[in-house]
C-alpha cells in the first residue's frame, strides 16, 4: 500500500522553511514504520497547478518503454533537471528495469523449496562488498571481490538449496528475466506507446524562461536520440501564456490608437492630440520603471494595467488641453492660457488623481489569492495614473503654451468639431434646465436606479454565474478516467485507447494523450493554435462528452482546466469530514450527492471515497496453526514474497542500481483461489499446503482511506450545471439538513479559493469607497462634496456595470453569454477601478460649480454653467475611457475571458454612469451642497488673496487688453520685461476696479 499526505501552504509562506520543518518531523516518526516500508519521499510543488508545466513525449518503434526509460533516466533526465529554474524532471508511465525472478510454486513445492528459502538464497548471494585494499611499503592495491550478480544468467546460476549432491539453482524454480519494476501503467500519445517526462518549475522561477530554456535543450537532446527514438514537447502550459502575454500586446496597440483617434475627432487638430498622447508613453514608462524598482514582472496582470492604463492617463492630460483651448478662445494668449487653465486644475488634478490611485489601495493591501494575483497589477495602474497626474500638472500647460494655435479657425475639421460640440453643448444645456427644474423627478430616477443596482448585485449569485474566475480558453481538453476497482491494467487500456480515439476525431485536434492505470488514468487532447482554429474550445466538450459517455467500462468526463491556481480537477470540491467511521461519513454523503443529482445540480459528479475494491481476506486457523509447529512469522514472509512483489536488494548494471523482484507468475495469482496452491514454511523444513491451514473469505473495502485536517473525510466533487457557487449552496444547505453534531464541512482546490476570496469584495468595496471619501473630503474641505460625487456617479455606474453580470447564464446556454460575464474577481477589480474612473466627472463639476460661487454666481447657476463648461472635457474623458477599455471586450483567444470581463464591466459602468452623471450630479449638487457665495464675498471684501490678482488672473477676468495684445504681439524672446510692466499695470487697474 502507499500513503500520501498533502500539506498546503499559506500564500508567501516559504517553503524551504516548511520543507525543513516537516523533514525533521518526518525523521522523528521514521522509526515507527514498519520494517518494510520504504524511506518517505518528501518533495515541494508549486501550487500553481496540479500539472507539470510541460510534457515531453518520447516514443520508439524499436526500443522497449523499458529501454526508453533507462536511456531518459540515464542521459535525457540529468540533462533537463540541469537547466536553470527546473526543480525535477519526473518519468511518467515509465518501466524501469528491474531482474524479475518469476516464481514456479509446483516447481518449488517439488523441490521443498519456500519462497522465503528465494528470498533469503538472494540477500546473502547477491551481495555487494567493500573489500578494503592492501598496503605495502611501496605499493597499494584496492580490492574488490564479485559477492555482487549483475545479469539475468548470473541469477539463474545462483543456488537456492543443496540437496545431497544436488545443487538445486534459481534458474531450476523460477524464470529470471531483466523486465520492469511495475506493469501497472500504459502511457499513449496520439495513439502509440510512449514514455512521458513533466518538467515541474521552481516556485521562485519564471516559467515561461524556463521552458522555453528547456525547448532549447530538448532541440539538442533529438539530435542525439537513438534511432528509431523521437522526442517533442506534448504539452507546454506556458503556450498559453505567451499567446496571452501576446494577445494583450495586441490588444494595447489596438487601444494606443483608438485613444488617439477619440482624442483627435474631440479636438480637430493633430497638435492639440500631442498634448495628451505624449502623456501615454512617459506614464507607462514611469509605470515600468516602479514595477521595475518595486520588483514586478512583466506578465499577464501587470500588462492588463498597462492596457488598462492607457484609457485612463490622457484623462488628466485632456481635461488641461481642453481648458487652455477655451482660454485661447475666450482671448487669452498661449502663455496665459496656459497659465490659468493649469491653475484652475491643479484642484481637481490632484483630487481626481488621487481619488484613482487610492481606490487600488484595498486590492493592493488584501491578503489571499486576490491580493497576491491583483497586488502587482494594483500597484502598476495606480503608478501610471499618478505619473499622468503630474505630466498633467507639469508637462501637459507647457505644451500647450508652446504647440496649441495662437488663433483658432472656425474652418476646417477643427471648425466642424468645434461647432458640432457646441450644438451638443446647446442641446444638453437644454435637457440640463429641465431636469434641473424638476429635482424631485430626478431624485427618483435616481433612487429607483440605486435601488435596481443594489438588487442586481444581491441577486447576482442566485440568478446568474458567480464564480473565481471565468473559464479560460488553453486549448486543451482533459479527462478523468474512472473503472470498476477489480479491473486489470489489460482491461481498462482498451476502454481508455477508445476515449483516446474520440479524442482524435476531433477536427482541431493536434494530438491526445493518456496515462492508464487499472482502476483510474488521465487522458485528452491539445487544440491547434487560437490562430488556426475558430472554435473555442468549450463547444467541443458537448461533443466530446457524449461519445465518451457511449464508451462501456470507464467514466470519463472532459474539462478545462482551471484559469487560476489551487484548483482540483473539478470546479466543485466539497468535503465532509468527522470523528464517525469512514462508512457511515459516506453514508451521509451519498444522501447529499443523490439529492444534488436529483436537483440537476451536477453534469457529472462523483463521490471519492468507494467501497467497492474486492478484497480477499487470507484467514488462518490459529488452533491448526499451532497444531503443526508453523511459525506465524515465516508463514506471512512466505505470501509476501510469494504475492507482494517487494524487492530484495538491488543489482548493478552499467553503472546504475536496480531492483530485484521475486513473485509468483501471473499466470499462477489471476484469481485468490489459486493461492491455495501456495506452499508455506512448516516445521523440519517441510513445506505445507496453504489450504490446510487457512480459508479464503471476500469482502469489499474502500478503495482509499481519506482525511482531512486529521479527520475522517469524504469528498464529493463534480462539474456543476449552474455557478460554482450555487452547486456549494445546495450542498451547503444539504448539509445543514442531512448531517447531525460533530460534523463539519470544508472545501478544496477551486471551491476553497471561491468560499474565501468571494466574500471578500464586500469590504474590499466599501474601504475603496471610504478611501476615496476621505481624500475628497480632504481635497474640498467637505464632507458634503464627497457626498455628492459619491452619490450622483458610483450607484449609476454600477447599475450599467451589473446589467452584464446580471444577464449572464452558466454555461452559455442563452444569447446573452457572448457579451456579459459572471461575478468574478476580475469582474470585482473592475468594478472597484469604475469607483474611481466614473467618481472623476462629479469631480470636475462640484469642483468649478463652488469656484463659480465663490465668484459670484447663484448655487442654480453656477452648477449650471459647470455643467455646461465642464462637458467637453468630461465627454472626452469618458469616451476615451470607453474606447480604450473597448477592445478588451471583443477580443478572443488566450486569456480572452479576464479581458472581457473587467473590459465589459468598465464600458458599461463608464457609458452608464457618466450618462446619468451628467444630469443627476448637478440635481444633487442643489440638494446637498452648501452656499459658497456669501463666505467668498466676504473674504474677497476683507482681503483679497494674491493668487486672484496675479496677471494672468486679471487677463482671465478681462481686466486690460493692453497686456493681452503685449503678449500677442511680442515673440517669446521679447516678452520679458516689457510684458512684466505692462502687466503691473493691468493688474493695478483690475484691482482698482474691484475695489
């Protein structure tokens, strides 16, 4: 028997330091083992996955799987651990060699010869020695002595008994042949007979530079193969990756120039688009310097930021070009265009900057599987958005006072933009009057759509798909075999080469594999590229699943492999465990499994404890036992020599040690009531029938004891009809029905990640939503400002965000499943980053509405005319927001799903919210917001401040045209101290009229 104990780590705990804890408690136990029992193998795995990273195959038309096993153990396995990064390079489905001593009991029972007398002939006559040497005065000569055999005609010469005269061989009782360890396992690729190798990466390497370092060793290694001998690579799990890493380059250059082009038809002039767009590169170059000094890497989720990134730097930047633009159209010159439209955003800049950098903050600091996937993501976007802030801030006015047109023509493209925005500036103004007029109509649109959004969200898991992470295409299909507990090896590899063919059947397919073992084995296939097929891979498991379900002798259900790590071979994986027996904790369990399949909760389900393993128990008559001077002890080690096949000692052979197995031929153990016929050690060294002394009585036994957290446990598992989440519902819900006292339920893999991450983005929103609270209340020195940015954006961008949650179905079975996505944590990341992008619009308007009152304007007005004055910036942020996140949401192919999911939840979020932004912002403005006037005509009475009468301010406020037409008519050069005087000037008159 064999007994595997799994212990899993925390996230970031170390793992050498665990592996140096359990190996001391481990040595502290050893002695305890039975005699028999073979030192423990104790070894690290990267959770990443269950699998190896990549596959080799290696099949021959000529070499025995046994040959191929030595030549891969002996030259191909030291070569692959070698490469860097690789922590072991294990043979799957291999035979290595072994001497075979294939025992004749009628031969032995002729010649009074016991399988113990095998056994004990072979340790004391293949035994190795260390002689020593002999040492003269002038010379030393090391000794060696052949105590050792070393080929199958050597064991056939090695006496077992001497009768008499008589030399009674090995060779005389048993057939010695140099064979294979293990027959209990049958690798095929594509149909032939092979041995496969899995390269398993370190935990701290990059996998990707590693197997692509280990394709380069295995393009050396076929060069050398012997003939008739071929290697490649079955399997490579980092293919995925690199279509995906490859797919989202593509994806950022489709959003680099459609962000250009939004920003281009907004303002009408090629060098008004060069002041935003030079903010893309030294944002994502500041971003990849931080993930450089921070330590990142470059993979899937830091370049999703990256993508994501670009929709959301030039917010900054455009808003700046926009209002030095209507500076320069209201008169101003380049420079003080420049000038005043920076200061009057440095405001809003920092709030809207920092309100999108710290709503990343929660995901950053989380724990768990999210906060370790999302952490280097989190930290990249929120590095691009502030370097965009202070591009913004510093590079984004002196462009524009040095690249815009001193004078705009109405003429032109630019012209048609400019008039056409004017018109919609007209038409919005409008409807803006309106709602405004009717604030209470408005402040039910928006607490009846506050109200649906809540309802969606909590109706979410119940109605519609809710899960860790969608299900990614990897363009590889695997299945689970399970046969009857007393099949054969013979048995089980014809049903597995049937599945193996419907696998091959498949138009797409590239090539199948599987490992068959008597009772169970793993088999699928791997898809062409994404590049040369067109369907997706989960339309083929219908298919696939209905022809293997035809094939008598096994179950075999296909799947997908899991997107994200931790995951076990089914999406649902749900354990009861208790102190009760293993038989009546399964009892309990097939009672919730048969109530779930009654429901339709499972398209296939299973049950991993089974007591139907047929066991035939040997059972001794004590009393005859001892009536016939038989020792106990000699009668066990003759059946475990005769049937266990446990090896002796070990040979050598070129170098490297094998083992040397004695037993019984097969053809002499095909069924327990040949083992009758077994001849044990009696007294006088006669041998004595097993069937005088013992019966044989049958009975079935679980097919493997399972414990959990040192309990006894039963896990039922399954893919599920609907959620992943609804399936552990039902079971969890079963469970507190079915089970009494003293049992408790946990879960695994997938299902375990799903029940403590999926509860987490409730707190993780709302610290988001305070974070961004607090620093607003900061920025305006409000509590009622936050409020109303809060309030009038957040609830309307997630009720368009939830539409594409709330109308997605399991499994694709309705037509909205090609543009919603489930509730997932990248859907949740998506949904934290809407807070922040959608809360920057209320920021614009609450923001000049109060400068507007502290000038001098009516509350009415003033959330009006901001209103008005802030829509062109606020409309090409949004757009450009939309437009850039919008390719994430029809791509396909490699890590398509992710994308689309957070990609569908901003563009929806963004087109929603700012849609009822616009309206509903200025409505609530009136309602919460206080009166700034009245406070600002009194300090402006007392003592007016500084920064309000420098000369760009008095230019803005229209103060004196005699510095206006300084600037205009003076080049740069000239305008130093002429311009200063003349602006002295100007500035005394604006004060003077104020005063």
């Amino acid at each position: 028997g064999i007994s595997t104990i799994t212990v899993r780590l925390k996230l970031n705990y170390d793992p050498n330091k665990a592996l140096s804890d359990i190996s001391s408690r481990v040595d502290a136990i050893r002695r305890d083992l039975p005699p028999e029992a073979e030192i423990p193998v104790i070894a690290i795995q990267t959770a990443d996955s269950q699998f190896a990273s990549a596959y080799l195959s290696f099949t021959s038309d000529i070499l025995q799987p046994n040959e191929v096993t030595d030549y891969l153990v002996r030259l191909v396995q030291p070569r692959l651990t070698a490469v860097g990064g690789v922590q072991k390079a294990d043979i799957l489905g291999g035979r290595t060699f072994a001497m075979r001593i294939w025992m004749k009991p009628e031969r032995m029972a002729a010649l009074n010869i016991s399988p113990s007398d095998v056994k004990s002939a072979l340790s004391r006559n293949n035994y190795l020695s260390a002689v020593g040497s002999t040492k003269g005065s002038l010379l030393q000569v090391n000794l060696t002595a052949n105590t050792d055999l070393h080929t199958a005609d050597q064991f056939k010469q090695l006496v077992v008994k001497q009768d008499k005269n008589t030399l009674v061989r090995l060779g005389d009782i048993a057939d010695v042949v140099l064979g294979a360890e293990d027959y209990n396992a049958e690798v095929r690729f594509s149909g032939q007979k092979a041995v496969f190798m899995g390269i398993w990466v370190l935990p701290t390497a990059n996998s990707v530079d590693v197997i692509k370092r280990v394709r380069v060793e295995l393009e050396q290694i076929k060069k050398e193969l012997p003939t008739g001998m071929t290697g490649e690579m079955a399997y490579d799990a980092t293919a995925y990756i690199n279509d995906a890493i490859h797919e989202v380059v593509k994806t950022l250059l489709d959003t680099l120039l459609i962000v250009v082009v939004v920003i281009f038809l907004f303002l009408g002039s090629i060098r008004s688009v060069l002041v935003p767009v030079v903010a893309i590169p030294i944002s994502l170059i500041g971003a990849l310097f931080l993930m450089q000094v921070f330590g990142f890497s470059l993979n899937l989720l830091t370049l999703l930021a990256i993508v994501l990134s670009v929709g959301l730097v030039v917010d900054d930047a455009i808003v700046v070009v926009e209002n030095v633009e209507r500076h320069m159209r209201e008169g101003l010159s380049r420079m003080n265009a420049a000038l005043v439209g920076a200061r009057e955003l440095i405001s809003p800049i920092i709030a809207m900057t920092i309100t999108l950098a710290a709503v990343y903050t929660p995901i950053a600091l989380q724990g768990g599987l999210t906060g370790a996937l999302f952490r280097e993501f989190a930290l990249t976007l929120a590095g691009a958005v502030f370097i965009s802030g202070v591009v913004a801030l510093v590079l984004s006015p002196m462009m524009s006072a040095h690249l815009l047109r001193a004078e705009h023509s109405d003429h032109g493209f630019e012209g048609f933009v400019n008039r056409t925005f004017d018109r919609f500036r007209d038409w919005y103004g409008s409807h803006l009057d309106r709602t405004l007029n009717a604030r209470p109509a408005v402040y039910v649109v928006w607490a009846g759509i506050s109200l649906i959004a809540l309802f969606m969200f909590a109706t979410i898991p119940k109605v519609a798909t809710k899960e860790l992470a969608p299900k990614e295409d990897q363009g590889v299909i695997f299945g689970i075999i399970t046969a009857p507990a007393n099949a054969t090896i013979d048995d089980t590899i014809r049903y597995a080469d049937a599945a193996g063919k419907v696998f091959q059947d498949i138009p797409d397919t590239r090539f199948t594999f599987q490992i068959t073992f008597p009772d169970n084995g793993f088999g699928g296939m791997v898809l062409k590229p994404w590049g040369t097929r067109k369907t997706p891979t989960k339309a083929y498991l219908p298919v696939v699943q209905q022809k293997l379900a035809a094939i008598p002798g096994i179950q075999m259900f296909p799947i997908m492999p899991e997107a994200l790590p931790g995951s076990d071979n089914f999406p649902v994986s749900f354990v009861i465990a208790s102190t009760a027996s293993q038989e009546r904790i399964l009892e309990l369990a097939r009672q919730i499994f048969l109530n779930a399949m009654q429901a339709h909760i499972f398209q296939f389900g299973d049950i991993d404890t089974k007591i139907d393993q047929p066991q035939a128990q040997i059972v001794f008559d004590h009393d005859k036992v001892s009536s016939m001077g038989l020792d106990m002890q000699k009668v066990g080690a003759d059946l475990s020599a005769s049937i266990g096949g446990n090896f002796v000692n070990r040979f050598n052979m070129e170098g490297y040690s094998y083992k040397v197995i004695p037993q019984i031929k097969r053809v002499d153990r095909l069924n327990p009531e040949q083992l009758k016929d077994i001849y044990v050690s009696g007294p006088n060294n006669q041998l004595v029938p097993l069937s005088t002394i013992s019966t044989i009585q049958h009975k079935a036994v679980a097919r493997s004891l399972n414990r959990m957290q040192q309990l006894n446990a039963v896990t039922i598992s399954g893919v599920p009809t609907g959620s992943v989440d609804s399936a552990l519902k039902f079971l969890e819900n079963e469970a507190h029905k079915i089970l009494p006292a003293g049992y408790k339920i946990d879960y695994t893999g997938g299902s375990r990640q799903l029940r403590l991450e999926g509860s987490k983005f409730g707190a993780v929103f709302l610290l988001a939503i305070v974070l961004i609270f607090l620093v607003l209340a900061a920025q305006f020195n409000s509590f009622r400002d936050p409020f109303i940015i809060l309030l009038g954006s957040v609830p309307l961008a997630l009720f368009g965000a939830a539409i594409f949650m709330f109308l997605k179905m399991p499994f694709g079975k309705f037509f909205t499943d090609s543009w919603t996505t489930s509730f997932n944590i990248y859907s949740q990341v998506g949904l934290v980053t809407l807070v922040g992008l959608v809360s920057k619009n209320g920021i614009l308007i609450v923001q000049f509405a109060n400068e507007l009152q502290r000038q001098g304007l009516e509350k009415l007005a003033a959330v009006a005319q901001a209103a008005r004055i802030r829509l062109r910036p606020i409309m090409m942020t949004s757009v450009a927001t939309v437009a850039g996140h919008f390719p994430l949401t029809l791509v396909t192919g490699a890590g398509a799903a992710a994308r689309n999911s957070i990609g569908l939840v901003l563009v929806g979020g963004m087109t929603i919210g700012t849609i009822f932004t616009l309206f509903i912002v200025p409505s609530l403005y009136m309602l919460i917001a206080k009166e700034h006037r009245e406070k600002s005509m009194a300090e402006v009475e007392e003592e007016p401040e500084e920064t309000e009468f420098t000369p760009e301010y008095a230019l803005a406020r229209g103060g004196n045209s005699l510095a206006a037409s300084c600037q205009r008519q003076l080049n740069p050069v000239q305008q130093g101290r002429a311009c200063i005087i003349v602006q002295q000037i100007s500035l005394a008159i604006t004060y003077e009229q104020v005063s």
